[in-house]
C-alpha cells in the first residue's frame, strides 16, 4: 500500500500526497494532530488537493463546511473529506437548525464507519486515525 516516508514514519499514497501535506502544514503554521489528520486526508485524492481552498480556508483556520453539501466530491473522495472534516472538527457538520430530523440521521449515516470505510482509501483512513489519536492506535 502506498508510499512509506521512513522519516515521517508516515504511508502516503503517492509522493504527491506526502509533498501535499508538508506544503499545507507549512502554510498553516501548525503541527498538531488536528492539522495533520486533516491534511493528510484532503491529500489522498487529485481532486481534493485541487479543491481544498474550497475546503478549509487558511487565513480563518475554519473549515468550510458547505463543501460537504457542494456535490464537487462524489465517492471515496467524499469520504475522505468526511473523515477529514469530522476528524478536524471532532463532530458532524452540516447539522444545523434548517435541516429536518429525517435530513439529519441521513446525513450522519454518512459519517458512519462502514460507510466511510468501504472504498480504496480504507488503508489510508487507518493512517489518519492514527495520526489523529497517536496515543491509542
């Protein structure tokens, strides 16, 4: 499975998603496990590495959760913003007041492991915990 950076002790997919998530750590100044789940994630697909303005904006250190409702990402890559994002903001975006309960447990449903984790990315997700909660995994 993918690239291991020995150094970093790190499996990326590719040397484009390792030189990804070193160039958004950079940016954003921060190191901590919060930052690297979340670029780490947004580096696993093209698209994602495309659209991550789109995703997180680097001035505010916020997330733009109506990425997640934008219909850019389909498939494993929106899963991994999904994890990216829930693992970045330990809850569930998107669960504000105008949605009707039916629209919320359909949401959160999309949250839930067998449904994140059942794509290509799988391998790549268990890094990401990881990297999240390097105590405990």
């Amino acid at each position: 499975m993918g690239y291991r950076d020995t150094e970093l002790q790190i499996t990326f997919q590719d040397t484009q998603h390792r030189d990804f998530f070193l160039q958004c750590l950079g940016r954003c100044g921060s190191t901590d496990t919060r930052h690297m789940t979340l670029f780490y994630c947004l580096g696993i697909s093209q698209d994602l590495r495309e659209q991550t303005e789109s995703v997180y904006d680097f001035d505010t250190d916020k997330i733009q959760t109506g990425s997640l409702l934008s219909g850019h990402f389909s498939g494993s890559s929106e899963k991994a913003l999904r994890l990216a994002v829930s693992l970045y903001m330990d809850a569930l975006p998107g669960m504000d007041g105008e949605m009707g309960m039916e629209e919320k447990l359909e949401e959160s449903s999309r949250y839930a492991a067998h449904n994140l984790f059942d794509c290509e990315y799988a391998g790549y997700f268990w890094q990401a915990l990881q990297l999240r909660y390097p105590g405990y995994c």
